[in-house]
C-alpha cells in the first residue's frame, strides 16, 4: 500500500489498484454515489457480513461510522479489514484518533515529484510551476494548467471545505488563503493578517488550522533547545503546492516567476516538499530554528537520534554562511545539507566531524 501512494495516484485509483492485488474479496462504498450512500445508511447491515478487504472513499461525508469501525476491527475473528479514504480535517482527524486509536495507520499522499516525472531539467521546471496535481502538470499548456489551477481552488473553497463541516464564507477563506501566500517561507503573524483581513488573531488562526487540516498549508513548528535564547516561537507557513501557490499569486508562466519577489521562497517551499518526502520525513519530525536577528536554518529533522539540517537556497552553487555554521554547532546536527537547483552535488565545507555537503532536489 505505501508503494502505491509513494506513486502518488489519485486515492481511488490506489484503492482499486491495491483491491485487485488483495487475496480475497473487495468490496467498496464511495459515499459521493448516492448508491452507496444509501447502502451505508444503515452502517451495522451493511458493513457487519462483509469479509475481507472494504473500501469506504470520502469517508469526510459520514463520520458517525468510525465508532462502528472500532466495533468492527477489535472483533476477535477480523474477518475484514478497512481501507478508510477521505479529505482530512481537524474535526475528522479527531473523530477518527477517539475511535480507533491503536487500530489505525495514515498514510498522506501528495502530488507529482520529480522523480516521477522523469526528472529531466524541463519537467522539474515545470512541476515547479505548475506543481504536482496530475491534470493541471499534464495540461497541454501553461495557460490550461493555471486555468484548471484557478478552478480548483473556487471548487475546493466552495464544495470540498464545507463538505468538512467548515462554515466559512468561501471568498473569505479565499481572500486568507491569498494573504498567506504572500507570507509562503515567513514567519506566521496572526495579528498582521488579522488586521488587513478585518478579523480577529484567533479567527485568522482558525482559518489557518482549516487549510492546514485540508492539507494544502504546511505549518513548520519551531525547535524549542535552549529557554536562555531568544528563538522565534511562531509557525513557518508555506502553501504545499507550488502551482497553487503562484496561482493564488497570479504567476502563470516561468517568465513571470523568474522575475517574482517570491522566486526564493517558492523554491523554498517546493524543496522542502521534497525533502520531507524523499526522506520520509512526518510532518511532527519536521521543525525550522531560528534566533531573532541571528542564526537559522530552515529544516531540522530527527533520524535515528541524531539531528539533521536543511537550508534551501535558489543559487547556482553553495555558500557556507556565518549563520549556517552557527546552526549547526548550536543544534550539534550531525550532518547539514544547502539544496539548491542544480543537478550535481559536491562538498560545500568541513567543519570538525561535520560534512557540509550540498544535496538538490534531483538526485
């Protein structure tokens, strides 16, 4: 199953994929079809005689099933198993963590990678700009792919997020998702956004939290090591996707991005992507240090107890920086790396047992 998601396919397909490869029967409910939904409306009939494999798709629709899944899983014959798939949500997320806690894995699945798509200079310029969703980076032009990009997000803003039980105007979540994408790289402030959106801190920071349980905002959680300093306490936000990220942001071709004051941070956020995905990095793994007016960095991670590095660059070569080094001494990483866009890789610096290399985003 993980296979599968790593090939990153729409979650239907991945379902049926890995249905057809299951020894026994399969037997799937997708509660957008009124069929199925009726079927499950009734959910202790239907679900109780089914054996092996069940697959419920857009389970967001009906969340009073998770308690009779608990039901069903700690049967002590487990004659089925379930496939749950759906949106994610903070009210779903919670349901699901009450009623199968001990019973449930997550697997999170993303768009295109680099690595998909072949990897070749012109592809990873284009994911960069159109990001990973399978039709608008497939799209026969840059101009159908901002299109189909634009229209998603009014579908997503105004179907998918009050399917989540959300109750929030779609222009106006519209015009917060916009402002947080002028801050992609930055360090959260409530209070700012609040005030040009005319909404309190504790609504922008609402709306926040919706985006990020809908998987389409990052919140990169500070390191917290030293009390005595003076380290930022706020989030990093960055917008998952690129492509919608320069749609909200009205760039539609590489000209125009070349030229956009957000180049670095874009570059930024569509690496760090890769990073967390090529090393299987979860997202309570991730963090970013950084010391008001002093040294940071924008990536630590822990592995096997030792504590690791990223800072993301967009420069044709390396640069070891005062501020790098004084991360990586302050963290005592074991290794850090500067992704930038190139193809080859070679040592940046040495200092002491510490190898400072470069790694980009295409090896």
């Amino acid at each position: 199953m993980e296979r599968l998601a790593r090939q990153n396919r729409g979650k239907s397909t991945i379902s049926r994929t890995f249905g057809a490869s299951h020894t026994g029967p399969a037997t799937y409910f997708d509660l957008e079809d009124p069929q199925d939904a009726a079927r499950l409306s009734q959910p202790q009939l239907a679900l109780a005689p089914v054996n092996g494999l069940v697959v419920i798709d857009e389970v967001q629709r009906q969340p009073s099933l998770f308690p009779l899944l608990r039901v069903l899983a700690d049967r002590p014959d487990r004659p089925a198993s379930f496939l749950i798939l759906g949106s994610a949500s903070p009210e779903l997320a919670r349901q699901a963590a009450e009623s199968l806690a001990g019973r449930i894995r997550y697997i999170e699945l993303g768009g295109f990678d680099v690595w998909e798509t072949g990897g070749a200079p012109e592809s990873q310029r284009r994911l960069w700009l159109r990001g990973g969703m399978p039709r608008s980076f497939l799209a026969e032009d840059d101009t159908w792919s901002l299109d189909w990009r634009r229209q998603f997000i009014r579908t997503f803003l105004e179907r998918d997020i009050p399917q989540l039980g959300v109750r929030v105007p779609a222009e106006q979540l519209r015009r917060f998702w916009t402002m947080v994408a002028h801050y992609h790289g930055q360090t959260w402030n409530a209070s700012e956004i609040a005030g040009s959106l005319g909404v309190s801190a504790t609504t922008a920071s609402h709306y926040l939290d919706i985006l990020t349980g809908a998987l389409v905002i990052r919140q990169l959680t500070p390191w917290f090591d030293n009390a005595g300093k003076r380290l930022r306490r706020a989030p990093k936000v960055y917008l998952r996707d690129s492509g919608l990220l320069h749609a909200l942001m009205g760039i539609p071709d590489p000209h125009a991005l070349a030229g956009h004051p957000k180049l670095g941070a874009s570059w930024e956020g569509f690496a760090l992507e890769h990073v967390l995905r090529i090393r299987e990095i979860a997202s309570e793994e991730a963090f970013y240090w950084s010391i008001h007016g002093g040294a940071e960095i924008d990536l630590v991670c822990i592995r096997g107890g030792k504590r690791f590095g990223y800072e993301f660059k967009y420069a044709d070569a390396p640069v070891m920086t005062k501020s790098l080094g004084s991360a990586v001494r302050a963290l005592q990483l074991e290794r850090a790396w500067v992704v930038v866009p190139s193809r080859e890789g070679k040592p940046c610096a040495t200092h002491s047992a510490t190898a400072w290399k470069w790694w980009t985003s295409t090896q």
